[in-house]
C-alpha cells in the first residue's frame, strides 16, 4: 500500500470504499469514473450534519441506470451537500443541466405580471398547472432528516398554511390520520401522492418512517395544494382543468410569496442562493424547481417525424398525461418546460405559454394539410452558452 494511501475512519483505504460503477450510467457514476481520485477526494468529507458522501450517491449506486435514460443518482441531505462536494455536484449539475457552469447564477423572478400570455385555443389545451418545491433553511432535507425534524418541517407548513385566504384557504390532512378510501380517492384527483415504490427514491430515503409526518394541505377549491415531506419539504402545486396559464401562474406566486412571509415572522425561510437558485433534495430540480404544464391535444403533430426537434429547440419535454414514463392516448400529452436550473420562474412559464401556442399552430397546419417541414423554429439558446 503506498505511503499516500488516504485511509477511512475504520482504518482501512478509501480506495477500497468506492463503489463499483463499471456498467453504471447515471450522471454520479460518469463524473466519478471521468474523475479517477474524486471518490476519495469527497469521502473524506461530511456535512456539518453529518450527511456522508456514501449517503450522497447511495441511490445512484443501488440504480445503476440505463444507457438511454441518464438519471442523476445522487441527493442532497441538506443545504450544504452541494457546496461541501461542490467539485462533484458542479459537475453533476453540468451534465445534467445542459452545462450550467460552476460560476453560473440562478435568475429568480416570481412577479406573475411579467407574464405575457393571453391564452391558450381550449380545443387543443385541456387544464394548466405549475408546481414547484420548496426546502426550509436549517432543516434537512427528506432523505436524511430525523423524524423530530420531519415533525418540525410539517408544523411550519401547517402553520404558515393556516395564514392563507380567498381562493387559498383550506386545511391540511396528515397521511397518519388519513383513511386508506379518502387518500385514493385524493391520488385519483391528482391531489395527494402515495408511498413511494420507485427504486430511486427507496435507495435516497424517501420513504423513512412512512407515513410519519406526511400530508396535503388542501385548498377548498382544489386549485391548489402543498405536499408535505414527500421528496422535498413542499411540493407546491396550482392548477386547474382549462388553459388558464395566467391565472394558474398567479395564484402559485402569490401563494408561494405568501408561504415564505408567515414563515418568515416565524424565523424560517426557503433555502436559496444566487448559485442555485432554490435548493432542493434532487440536483434534478435545483434553480426554480419549477414545472409548469398543460395537457395538450397533438394528435397529428405528435406522428410526424420532426415532433421531436420542435419539443428540443423550444425547450420542452412531453410525458404521457399520467406522468413520468406513461404513454400518450389519443394524442393527448403533457407538455412542459424542459429546463429547472437557468431560467427565472416568469421566462420559464413563457416559454411553455409561446412554445405550447408554437405547437397548436402546427397542429392546426397538419390538420389543414399543409407541410410544416420549414416551420420548425429554431432552437433557444441557453444564457450561458
């Protein structure tokens, strides 16, 4: 063993810690293995909570990926994960946000005037809504946090919830209190999530405890609802079943806005700084965190051979209309943004808003049988490049 050996806290190497990741291809496994000496680099480091680098890429070395769908395979424990491996996350971030780079500062702007948008064709665009989440400063994050701190992140939550009015107001109903028929029937509405069964998410903690501390605060016109310790603090959600982009965008501002300020008199506020913009759980969702969609008819569109470029080069991304992974039926898909990390809130929105317009017209061109082969437009440049 050579002199410079870098030794674990057991005495034994840390080049006899690090994981086997030869057939990975997640975005973990290919920064270690493009970084020969990164693993033992970062393992020699932990938290100020005590959150371990081995905690860090756990789910990404239990899933080792597929060589078509990249995933990340690495979550943040709490704050300070992405800055004490800031060498690794960077580039995690990198590759997995289309070269945001180290250096690179998060836009943020939540003023729902900025939007411009006077809406959608309703025969084409079925329901809107935006969702994001949120992460509470001093307050570890769903993969590493203590139940006491679980408790105290949905306390805050309960609290600063209790402070909303006017389309707002509603109650919370905790998932230990909650009847097996009242929580399927809010999953069937789309407004309460379920235990999680995802390999990704059982390897990154997710499920600790289950259903300790987990819930819905539910607004009494079902537009909008906070998930409480589900992959992150909050999931906050605003929709509704037309093409209302604007309202749908205001009412997640000003709810948003609303939930920081009670938090605030109460001595919290969401993690966030000008590097990352709102820091979350998943390096997937660093920046706004924010996914705005609609569920949008292109039955034509969706068949022809360029539908593909046109979602890349206006920035967006298409899911089945019952998420991740789901097929489309009868044409019908959710269309949304496909950037997290770079963008503020408002441009984002905007984009989805112009580039879901963009769709309908060609969608509209396809049915009057007209060839679109030259309308394909060109593709938005990211600001950093």
């Amino acid at each position: 063993m050579a002199d410079t050996e870098v030794m674990g806290a057991k005495g034994l190497p840390l080049s006899q810690e690090a994981p086997e990741l030869s057939k990975h291809t997640n975005h973990m496994a290919n920064v270690l293995k493009a970084n020969p000496g990164m693993y033992e680099q970062m393992a020699q480091k932990t938290t100020p909570n005590g959150y371990t680098f081995d905690m860090a890429i756990q789910t990404g070395v239990d899933n080792p990926g597929h060589p078509y769908i990249v995933t990340v395979g690495a979550t943040a424990g709490d704050e300070e994960t992405y800055t004490t491996w800031a060498p690794f996350f960077d580039e995690v971030i990198a590759r997995r946000h289309n070269g945001f780079p180290a250096d690179g500062k998060q836009p943020t702007n939540m003023n729902p005037d900025d939007l411009k948008h006077a809406g959608f064709d309703e025969n084409y665009v079925k329901s809107s809504r935006v969702r994001t989440g949120r992460s509470i400063r001093g307050l570890c994050m769903p993969p590493f946090s203590t139940r006491a701190e679980r408790r105290a992140i949905r306390d805050s939550i309960v609290k600063a919830t209790q402070t909303l009015d006017g389309e707002l107001a509603g109650h919370y109903e905790g998932l230990e209190d909650m009847t097996e028929e009242r929580q399927e029937e809010l999953i069937g509405k789309h407004l309460m999530f379920d235990k999680p069964v995802s390999p990704l998410l059982l390897s990154g903690g997710m499920a600790r405890d289950w259903p300790d501390a987990r819930g819905v605060y539910l607004a009494d016109t079902e537009k909008f609802i906070v998930w409480v310790n589900e992959e992150d603090h909050m999931r906050i959600v605003s929709m509704q079943m037309d093409g209302n982009m604007t309202e749908v965008f205001t009412r997640f501002c000003n709810a948003t806005n609303q939930i920081e300020a009670a938090m605030k008199a109460e001595g919290h506020e969401y993690m966030h700084n000008e590097h990352l913009g709102y820091v979350l759980a998943c390096p997937s969702n660093l920046g706004t965190g924010i996914r705005a969609g609609c569920h949008v008819l292109l039955p034509k569109l969706s068949e022809h051979e360029k539908f593909g470029e046109v979602l890349l080069n206006l920035r967006l991304q298409k899911r089945g209309v019952g998420g991740v992974d789901t097929a489309s039926v009868g044409g019908k898909f959710d269309i949304s943004n496909l950037d997290r990390l770079g963008f503020s809130e408002v441009t984002l929105v905007q984009m989805v808003c112009d580039g879901i317009n963009t769709l309908v017209d060609l969608e509209k061109a396809l049915e009057a049988g007209e060839d679109i082969n030259d309308r394909v437009p060109a593709p938005i440049e990211v600001p950093w490049k």
